[in-house]
C-alpha cells in the first residue's frame, strides 16, 4: 500500500475518533517521556535490543482512592522484516474500580535509512474493569441510587499509532481505546484519547544529551497541553559506540496545573532506574505529590540490529 495512503487513513482515525464520549480518562504516567508505548504502540520498533520497561505509580499520597497504576511493557525488533512485537500490561486502581488492560503490541518500520525512519503501530488486547461492591459505605444502604450487582465489563481494546524521526526530531500521533468511541459511561469503560507530540533532540555533545517535548492529549473536549524538558549528562570516553549516559534530569509542566520532577541513574550500559514526583496546584490536592519509579532494561539482540541506524546506544529514541 502507497505509504501516503496508510498516512492518511491513520490521520483520518485519529480525527473522526474525537466523537464524543464519557468514560474515565487513560492512565496518568509521568514517565511516559522515557517510553511512549502506552499510547502509541508505533514507538517500540527500537532496533539493537529486547526492551523492557515497568513503572509504578502511586497518585496524591494521601487521598483515600487515589490512583495506583502498575505498568509492564516488553518488546523486541526484528531486522529481517522490519517488525516490533511487543506485549504489554496494565492495572490502574482508582477508588472502588480496577482496571486491567492486557495488550499485544505490534510496529512496522518503513525505513532503516541513516537519516530517517518512520513506524506504524497497533495494539489489540482487552479491557476489563471491575468495582469492589463490598468497599461501598453508604450512609443510607438502601439508597436506590447505590449500584449494585455489577458484573465486571469485558471489552475489546484497541490502539493505532505513527511516529516519525530523524536526526533531531520526533514525531508522533495516536488514539487509544478505539472501542469505546460513542460508548457511554456507565460501562465504566476508559474514554478514547487523541496524541500528538514534537521531541526535539541534540545528542552531539560529548557532556550531555538534551531533549525538548511538546505534547497535547484530547479526550472529548478536553485538552492537556504539556511540555518537558530533560538533560542526560554523560561520561566522555571518546568512544563512539556504548551507552555514556550516567544520569538524567528532568522538568515536565502540563496545563491541568500540574509540575513533575524527573530524575534517572544508568546503574550498568543496559540497566536504569527512575523516579519521578508530581505537585499538582489544583485546589484541594496541592498538599498531596504523586510518586513514581521506573525501571528500564536492555538485552542485546543480533537479530534486532540495524546496520544502517544510527543512535542505537541512545536510550532515548
């Protein structure tokens, strides 16, 4: 198929998927900057290595019923046929309701050209949220209003994403939760959401690297604008291939009045671990930050390299 086709039929899905609905919103990660795969599966087609990731969320300490998000994502590219797969795994608690959110990720990359590549992604997997009736302490029990005998909601799920790079910039955009488009909110269903993201990136200095994000999210008419910024200073071997990268640094501000600090550590070439803490300045939680750790990790794997791609030390592509 002409690649300008597959553009347009991917913009075109990403534009009519803003009809409007009323579910819960998509997880809030703060470390999504390190790996977009949540919400654009095109992002794991990462050449050189089986890629992990985990992070674990724990939202305005605190609160009772405050989110607590648990987060696993693996993947690994094929060379041979420009291919991704990859799975991934999610349960976000919120109050009395609990989602889990299992999927299979795929991506294809169009080019291994040194100056550009460009990737299309799709995701497929379930989602399945539960609410724990015996946690409910009505004032009055027999209150009409109260929801009983609640089965759990099974739905298909379903995300499609495309990302662009080149030398010094990214560029993606996706929807997730097709299946809920136009569903209402008393299937307790997550809403679908609409991605779009700018990354510029300078990884020629011998000190550090640096990145500049910008990105907007849209669920009905909603929109969160957010912008990040992150340093990752390096130890100058003169080498020109291995991973120099030490430690990283990092400020993300979004729209909805919230600010996150990021911090990451390279213990060893493949190994980093994460934190990050969010303030947020909305009355009546500016006393309660939201904690979370990360975990990244990297196996080496032949069959993944790409000969012609370039920045494959970098952790951040």
């Amino acid at each position: 198929m002409n690649k300008r086709v597959v553009i347009w039929i991917l913009l075109t899905c990403w534009i009519i998927s803003g009809i409007r609905a009323y579910s819960q919103t998509d997880i809030s990660m703060a470390t999504h900057w390190y790996n977009r795969g949540n919400y654009n599966p095109a992002s794991i087609a990462r050449t050189s290595y089986i890629y992990l990731f985990s992070n674990i969320r724990n939202q305005w300490t605190g609160v009772t019923g405050a989110p607590k998000v648990a987060n696993v994502q693996v993947s690994g590219y094929l060379n041979s046929i420009n291919s991704a797969f990859g799975l991934s795994v999610v349960n976000d608690n919120i109050g009395l309701t609990n989602a889990f959110n299992p999927m299979i990720n795929y991506a294809y990359r169009v080019s291994d050209n040194q100056t550009w590549s460009l990737s299309f992604g799709v995701s497929v997997g379930a989602y399945i949220r539960t609410i724990d009736i015996a946690s409910y302490a009505p004032v009055t029990d027999l209150d009409p209003a109260l929801l009983r005998d609640i089965e759990p909601q099974t739905k298909p799920d379903a995300n499609i994403g495309v990302e662009f790079q080149n030398d010094n910039f990214i560029f993606g955009i996706s929807s997730t939760h097709l299946f809920s488009i136009g569903k209402n909110s008393n299937l307790f269903l997550n809403d679908n959401h609409r991605y779009g993201y700018a990354i510029y990136k300078n990884t020629r200095s011998e000190i550090m690297n640096y990145y500049l994000g910008l990105q907007v999210v849209n669920r009905s008419n909603i929109f969160v604008l957010e912008g990040n910024g992150i340093v990752r200073f390096k130890h100058p071997t003169g080498l020109s291939t291995g991973s120099r990268e030490i430690f990283d640094v990092g400020l993300t501000y979004r729209s909805s009045r919230q600010v996150t600090a990021l911090l990451g550590v390279n213990l060893t070439e493949n190994f980093r671990i994460g934190y990050a803490y969010d303030q947020s300045f909305i009355t009546g939680y500016n006393q309660n930050g939201s904690h979370e750790i990360m975990l990244e990790y990297r196996i080496p794997y032949e069959n993944a390299v790409c000969k012609t791609c370039r920045d494959q030390q970098l952790w951040y592509r």
